[in-house]
C-alpha cells in the first residue's frame, strides 16, 4: 500500500472515531468502564453489550464473524480480532469476505479484502433486562477494495473506503 493510501485510511478512522467520540460526549456516555461491569449498588443489574447480524439470531459479545447480508450470507466480516469492546463503542479488525456471484452466487467465490469494523450507538434490548445493543456500525476497508457493477448508472466503480449503517437492534426485528 502506497504511503498516500496509508495516510488516506488512517485520516479516515480518525475521523470516523472523532465523530463516534463527539456523539457519545453529546449523550452524556463514556468509553470507561466494562461490559461486565459489577453494579454500583447492590439489587441493579449489570448491563451486557451486545451486537445482533441477523434476524431471528442470538445476540453475540465479540463475534469472530458478522454476517452482513442475512438472507445469503454473500457477504460478512470474518476473523475479527477485537481492539475493544465497551458500552457505546467496540472496534475489532479482521477482512470483508464478499461472494462476487460469478457465474451465479452458488458457484461463485468469496473475495477477502483487510477491514476495521466500528460498532458505535446504544439502545436497550427490548424484553432483556440488562441487556444492550450497538445501533450503528462503520466498515473502513484498509487495502484493496472490491469493485461492483452499479446498475442505476450502468458502470463499475469501487466500494467506498468507509461505509455506516445501521444495526439490528433486536432479537425479532
């Protein structure tokens, strides 16, 4: 990789981190603190953080695989190392895995390219006392990034460094 490139995707993460830090200081939340954190008074729960990929699935705590597209699983986040894990805020690194469908998503093959992965957000997990739930997340690709064919303008392009979306944020949703 070049040392542009370099410097591109490391302005990108801090940017992306700077936004994440700057909405957790408007909504009062911190980055101290454990998942599993004992309560500060006796009789209250200790809150879990959790991140749900699909419908219908378990929640995880630091899954090693993320699946992104639920109906196919065509495309997903594997081998994630995580750097963090705190509530409001989880970042692991590990490599976009994307079936290019050729001839036909059955018969097609999966194509890894290197990721950092940013969960960020918290809303509580519906019937799961002491539970809660990222809201967001931001893929940043940090190599080579994978080219599709965009239908609405008839052309290839490449994928974008950074990516945010939203999550589930329920076991049924």
């Amino acid at each position: 990789m070049k040392r542009a490139q370099v410097i591109t995707v490391l302005a990108s993460v801090v940017a992306v981190l700077a936004s994440v830090l700057a909405a957790l200081a408007l909504t009062g939340l911190t980055l101290t603190g454990s998942a599993h954190a004992t309560p500060a008074r006796p009789g209250l729960l200790s809150v879990q953080t959790v991140v749900f990929d699909c419908p219908g699935q378990r929640a995880m705590v630091r899954p090693k695989t993320f699946i992104l597209t639920c109906a196919d699983a065509n495309s997903l986040l594997d081998k994630l190392s995580w750097t963090s894990w705190t509530p409001g805020l989880a970042s692991a690194t590990g490599t976009l895995e994307i079936n290019d469908c050729t001839p036909y998503c059955a018969a097609g093959h999966f194509h890894a390219y290197p990721a950092v992965v940013v969960f960020w957000g918290s809303k509580a997990v519906k019937n799961h006392p002491g539970e809660e739930c990222y809201t967001m997340m931001t893929q940043i690709l940090t190599g080579p990034r994978p080219r599709y064919y965009d239908y609405i303008h008839h052309k290839w392009v490449t994928a974008p460094v950074t990516q945010t979306s939203p999550l589930v944020t329920s076991p049924t949703a």
